[in-house]
C-alpha cells in the first residue's frame, strides 16, 4: 500500500477522531495509557490503532504533530475571525496553553534515547514560532513592542511547567496575566 497517496475522506476523518481519542486518553492517564483505553475512546478495536500506529512511539508522534497542526491552523483563522488582533493572539495563546499544560508524561517520552523523537521540537519550532510571530506583528499596534514569538512561548512554557508538580497552581490564570501585560497601557 503507498502511504503517500491521499487518504480518502472518511480514513482522514476516521483517523483524526483516533488521534483525538488518543490525545483524550493521554492527557487523562499520560502517555503510558493502555492501548485499549484508547481504542474505547475512539470506539475502535486495538487492532485498527496498531494498524495504523505499529507502535506507541508512532501513535505519540501522529498525536503530537497532529496537536501541532491543529494549533498552527488556528492561528490565521483566529486573525480572520476574532474582533481585534490582540483578541486573536490571547485566544491563541490560551489554546498554547491547553496544548502545553495537557502534554503529561510527554516530556520524559522526548528525553528518551528513542532517536524517532528528535525532530518533533524542531517541527514544533518550525510550526508555530511563525504562527506566533505572525500572530504578534499583527497584534502590535495594540501590544508592547520588542517581544519575540519564540521568547513568549518559551514563558508561557515556564509558567505551565510546573502545574503538574507536587506543589500545583494555575497556570491559566498566570499566563492570562502575562497576556493582560503584553496591552499597551491606555
């Protein structure tokens, strides 16, 4: 079978409901959930994951870059369809947010020796530090000048980081702070 043929649209369906299934299932029990759990969730057998993820490290891999792409897409449609750019960027940066806070288990996965987990910072990096920068240039008559995509994302990362540690906190309402503080005062 040749994987770089276009999927028909009912397999592309088919497989975003197993990836989000997946994303669910990994943000309530980490990445070590059992197989089966996630193919409940999806409402298929564990066969019809391993047939299209052979192993754990492939279905991580789809589930991460598929949470990527998601988020890269919503940024030019936020820009299109919010009030103002400054409400586009704080409703991206908030979907930034749920993406970083709901990657559990996650990180220890990318610090394995598995050498198939190296590129996805560089493709995480490559998606959305244009997105963010974008979304920022757009933004800036209403924003604070000076600030860097790449150094926003790398705070907000700081600020989520340890909302899942023995001593846990509110990340949301902290980066929510920090968007409040990228408006320029009246």
């Amino acid at each position: 079978m040749d994987d770089s043929a276009p999927k028909r649209a009912d397999a592309r369906r088919n497989q975003k409901a197993l990836l989000d299934a997946a994303a669910a299932v990994f943000v309530a029990s980490g990445v070590e959930a059992p197989i089966r759990d996630i193919a409940a969730k999806a409402g298929v057998g564990t066969a019809t994951i391993y047939r299209h993820f052979p192993t754990r490290a492939d279905l991580i891999i789809a589930v991460y870059r598929h949470q990527v792409e998601a988020l890269a897409e919503a940024g030019p449609a936020l820009l299109a369809a919010s009030a103002t750019p400054y409400a586009a960027l704080a409703q991206w940066l908030d979907q930034f947010v749920d993406f970083v806070i709901t990657k559990q288990g996650l990180p220890a996965v990318l610090q394995s020796d598995a050498p198939c987990y190296d590129p996805l910072h560089s493709y995480f990096l490559e998606r959305l530090v244009p997105v963010c920068t974008q979304l920022l240039e757009a933004a800036s008559a209403e924003i604070r000048g000076g600030l860097d995509a790449y150094e926003l994302m790398r705070g907000i990362g700081g600020l989520c980081a340890g909302a899942s540690s023995k001593h846990p906190y509110d990340a949301r309402r902290l980066v929510g702070l920090l968007v409040a503080g990228l408006r320029r005062p009246d």
